[in-house]
C-alpha cells in the first residue's frame, strides 16, 4: 500500500501536462512578447515539444514518486523550487565546465558583454570562458528567478490537480 499513489492516474497524468505548459508559456511569452509573435511560431514548434519530453523523462518519474502522499501547497513550493534549482546548478555546472574548456585553448580569445554599465558602456559578463563578478551576478539571478518560476508553477499545478481522488482501484 505504501508503493501506491494516493492521486488518480488522471491526475497524474494532468500534473505532468500541466508542468510542460505551463513551464512553456511562463519561458516563452515574455521572450514574444519582446521580438514579436513570429517568436510564438518557433515556440511551439520546438519549445513545446521539448518542454514535454523533458516533463515526461525526467519530471513524471518524480511526481509519480512525490504522489504516493498528498502533496500540500507548501510541499508543492518545496519541491517545485528544489527541482528548479537542481536544473539550474546542474546547467551552470555544465556551461562552467565549457568555459573552462574554452580558457585552456590559447588560440581563443572571446569577451562577452551581458548589458549596458552605469555609464552606458557595455559590462563584461565573461572573459575567455571565465566568469566575471558581474557574470555570476547574472548566474545568481537567472538562478532565483527560474526556482522561483519553479515554485509558481508546482503551486499552480497543486491547485489544479485538487485533493488526492484515487482508491487502490484508481491507482
């Protein structure tokens, strides 16, 4: 009894769905909202596809496992954020990883600019694959804002699915 899930297949099911598009449209609106609604086009043409697959690869075996108990609106926030930020670090490990790569190799010299400074320069972001204090200022951002996108959309998701409904036969 204790492997089973209290919440329905069907919701289940909805949760995970619910995750995809809502993740979806909370990344890519803004982004349409700022190039213009040609944007949209690739957006669902790749970036719903993809936020799909990724709930259901890696997102589903989660909340079949986080199903198994009733999931409160603070448990929700919790492991919404926590997963968010698991993405997050595991990205930035992975791009810092690259950037070093990249400042081993003699041969390039790159320097990239991630804004406008007090005095209307450009601010260096990162300098031959190497992060500069403003660049993990970025880092750090990006980071809060993504697990906290991950908190709205587990809280939202929670709300939706309702209360666990699935008997032993429902399971």
């Amino acid at each position: 009894m204790a492997n089973q899930r209290i919440y329905s297949r069907k919701q289940w099911v909805r949760a995970v769905n619910l995750s995809a598009l809502f993740g979806w449209a909370i990344s890519t609106l803004p982004l349409v909202m700022l190039t213009g609604p040609a944007t949209l086009i690739y957006g669902v043409i790749f970036g719903l596809p993809i936020a799909f697959l990724c709930c259901w690869v890696i997102g589903a075996p989660i909340l079949n496992r986080l199903m198994r108990h009733e999931i409160t609106l603070g448990r929700a926030a919790f492991w919404g954020g926590l997963i968010a930020l698991l993405f997050s670090l595991l990205w930035t490990a992975v791009e810092r990883y690259r950037g070093w790569q990249a400042s081993l190799d003699p041969s390039r010299s790159t320097n990239f600019s991630g804004g406008t400074g007090f005095n209307g320069g450009f601010v260096v972001t990162e300098f031959n694959g190497i992060l500069t204090t403003y660049g993990w200022l970025m880092v750090v951002q990006s980071t809060l804002v993504f697990t906290a996108v991950g908190v709205f959309v587990a809280v939202l998701v929670r709300s939706l699915i309702g209360k666990p409904s699935a008997g032993p036969e429902e399971s």
